[in-house]
C-alpha cells in the first residue's frame, strides 16, 4: 500500500493506493523548448536522444517501498479522497 499526502491550495489530505503496476514517464516537461534543449545537452556528450516522447516505463513496487518521499509537480486532480 502507497500512502500519499497531498497539498494543494493550501489543503492538505491523505490518500492510498494498492498499486498492481508503477508507470514511469520520462522526457515530460511544461516547456518543450527547454526539454528539447536538454536532450540536445545530453545528445553532445554521447547519451542517446529518445526514440519517442514521452517514454514509459515500469519500475518495480519494491523499489517504490524503499523511497521515503515521493516529490510530484503539476495540476492536481480531484479524485475520491481517502478517510
């Protein structure tokens, strides 16, 4: 079970998961100039450019366990909130 403490709007609440799967998505960003930027920074000291943006990927719910904090940015979502 993931546990989660939400904050937005200077509200916070707690919510909690029973995740089957954990989906990573890489090469995001608000600013796609900037993002584009990066991939060329990284392009010149010989790190692949991705095939394709965003790429997914799974990361083990293990894994997931051993991380004590969990830093999200973007709009929040309303969903059933947890009591």
């Amino acid at each position: 079970m993931l546990a989660f403490e939400r904050h937005s709007r200077g509200e916070t609440d707690r919510a909690e998961l029973a995740a089957k799967a954990l989906i990573v998505a890489g090469w995001t960003g608000r600013d796609e100039k900037a993002l584009h930027h990066h991939i060329e920074e990284l392009a010149a000291i010989g790190v692949p450019r991705p095939l394709s943006m965003p790429v997914f990927y799974r990361i083990s719910r293990q894994i997931s366990r051993k991380l004590r904090t969990w830093r999200f940015s973007g709009p929040i979502h309303q969903a059933r909130r947890s009591r």
